[in-house]
C-alpha cells in the first residue's frame, strides 16, 4: 500500500525519483523498490517521505484509493471516507470512521449546509454559537 500510495502522490505531484531521493536522503533506487513494493523504507525515512507530501504516516500505508477510484491521497487533517448512498427520505450513514474521528454519536444532531457550486456541509451546531 504504501508504494502505490507514493507513487500516485509523486506523480500527482510531477516529482520526479531522483527529486524525491534528493529531499529525503536516499538514492533513486530505494524510491524505485519502494515504489515496486520490492521494499519499504525505514520508519524514519518513511515519515520524511509523509512530511514531504503533506500527509500523514497512517495515511501514506493505510489509505485505500479503491474506496472512490480516480482520488488522490487527501492532505493532513482531510479526510475521504468513501461514497455514501441517498436514501428514499434524504437519510445518509455517515462512516464509521468518519462518526470515530469527528465524536458523533447516535442522538447528535449537524447543521447542513449547501453551496450549490461547492456542495454539502455537515457541521455541529456549537460552530454558531
């Protein structure tokens, strides 16, 4: 996961091997095998690699493009939890590493939002208070 997670961030970027090689202290090679799944980086040299790229390390080995294809791996602090469906009454589930991360609970109520060229919001109530 972590090499097909950073050869789609390095090339989303237009960074080259040799420019990623030279930021983080390896040689090309190494980001070729890492890339190759052939190997994986130290966890120190791995964690270089995720500061690069604004990311973060769980997110460098953890993130499943699969999930919504043709998405990139999100920034630090941003989250792509997957695709929701529309019920017949407007009803969504909200992911169950989504309702983890942000402290939802059953009983707990959002305010939503909508930007028609932007999209929907969901955010907690105390943000107007």
């Amino acid at each position: 996961m972590f090499g097909e997670n950073l050869a789609a961030l390095r090339k989303m970027r237009q960074m080259t091997q040799d420019e990623l090689a030279e930021r983080v202290g390896v040689s090309r090679q190494a980001v070729g095998k890492w890339e190759a799944g052939e190997t994986e980086p130290a966890l120190g040299i791995a964690q270089k690699v995720a500061e690069v790229f604004g990311v973060s390390l769980d997110e460098m080995t953890d993130h499943k493009p699969e999930l919504v294809p043709g998405a990139g791996l999100p920034p630090k602090g941003k989250h792509l939890f997957g695709v929701v469906t529309v019920g017949e009454k407007g009803q969504i589930i909200i992911p169950a590493k989504a309702r983890k991360i942000f402290g939802l609970s059953a009983g707990d109520q959002l305010i939503v939002l909508g930007d028609e060229n932007q999209g929907l919001a969901l955010v907690p109530p105390k943000l107007f208070i």
